[in-house]
C-alpha cells in the first residue's frame, strides 16, 4: 500500500513509518522543512515538502495521487499560537480530506485527541481549550464525508516509553496513558484492507491486549 501521512516527521508518524516500511507498504511523509527529509528517509518513507497551511486542495491530491490511503498526524505542536491550532489541527485535517476526495483516495485515519470537541471551554489553559475544539472540528468534518472509509483515533496522553504492545481500544476507554509507538501499531493494524473500524471514533490507553487483537475486539 501506499499510503500519504500530514505532518510525516511527528514522532507517531516517524514510528509509523518505519512500521509500514518494514512489512513492505511505501509510506510517503509531507513535511514543512527540507532537513526533515534524511530522517524521513532512514525511516523508509519517502519524504514530500508540502506547505499544508497555505496549499489548494487541488495541489495536494497531485500528491495523492496512486495512494491506497492517508493519515492525518500533523499537529502545530507545543508552543504554537490559538490561531495556529486552528490553521494546522483543523484546517489542515480538512484540506487532506478535501484532497482525498479529489484524488479518489478512501481510506483516512484521522489522529485525533482523547477529549477533542468543537464546543470545549479554554479552562485553565485557553491554548489548549483551542487545540481540542479544532481536533474535534476536524473529526466532525471527517465524520460527515460519507464518501471516505475514515476512522478517528483518540488516544490518552502520549508518552516516549518504550512500546509494550498491550493497549486497550474502545469506543470509550476512560482516561490514561499510551506509548507513542504503540500508537502507531495500532494506526497501522488500521491501515488494513478489508478497512478496520471504518466509520468509527475509538479511543486508546495502554492495556492487556495486543495490538491486533484489540483491533480485532472492537
């Protein structure tokens, strides 16, 4: 499979590439900065400089096309603006949607956040309060494409433990923990033909189960 990842040097994406690259898939990576791209490459993946900020739908499914799927895993990342989150989180979720669409590409995995919602408060933080309304207005705007085979994953919060391949997925798993590499296993036990959990949000915490069989539970 050849499968298109936003936002290809994030740290779930780079795990998820060279999981796909080493089961035998052809994992492209847009990136924003050309140094990126040797990282990308010791990977597997081939990288692609691609602004998804300011870029057309149109000019992105050139890049789409021949793909069999795409993952959304791009993020302003910490530090980033309120207007930012919007522009990158939201936005950019979109435009790949809008791009997939083009391209006749189906398949999307959305990587979203355990607690994503359009209408939530800023609390005590109001960065944050617009990072989880533009995830979940992105997951809203890719739950009405009927004409994708999407699936939103949500997992818990992220950490850079080493992955235990034991995770726990459901529709709702309660907050938590979960190891980015194990974030990616479970992406690319999605990335799989029948799609699993097409049509689904499911959310992600570490568990007792392995990463296929979870998949295969929900």
């Amino acid at each position: 499979m050849r499968i298109v990842i936003a936002g290809g040097h994030g740290q779930v994406a780079l795990h998820l590439e060279l999981l796909l690259a080493a089961r035998g898939d052809q994992p492209v990576g847009l990136i924003r900065r050309s140094e990126q791209a040797d990282d990308l490459r010791r990977q597997g993946a081939e990288p692609v400089l691609f602004d998804l900020e300011t870029a057309a739908p149109e000019q992105l499914a050139k890049v789409l096309d021949g793909a069999d799927a795409v993952v959304f895993a791009a993020g302003a990342g910490p530090g980033s603006t309120a207007a930012r989150k919007d522009t990158v989180d939201r936005g950019a979720a979109v435009l790949l949607a809008d791009a997939a669409e083009l391209a006749g590409v189906r398949r999307y995995l959305m990587l979203s956040s355990m607690g994503a919602d359009a209408r939530a408060g800023d609390g005590a933080d109001p960065v944050f309060g617009a990072y989880l309304r533009a995830k979940g207005a992105a997951d809203d705007d890719l739950r009405g494409r009927h004409g994708l085979h999407w699936t939103v994953l949500r997992p818990g919060r992220l950490t850079d433990e080493p992955a235990t391949g034991l995770v726990r997925l459901a529709d709702s798993t309660g907050r938590g923990a979960v190891p980015r590499e194990d974030v990616a296993a479970v992406l690319a036990a999605l990335l799989a033909d029948p799609p699993p959990l097409a049509g689904r949000t499911v959310e992600l915490v570490s568990g007792t189960v392995q990463v296929a069989a979870a998949v295969a539970a929900a």
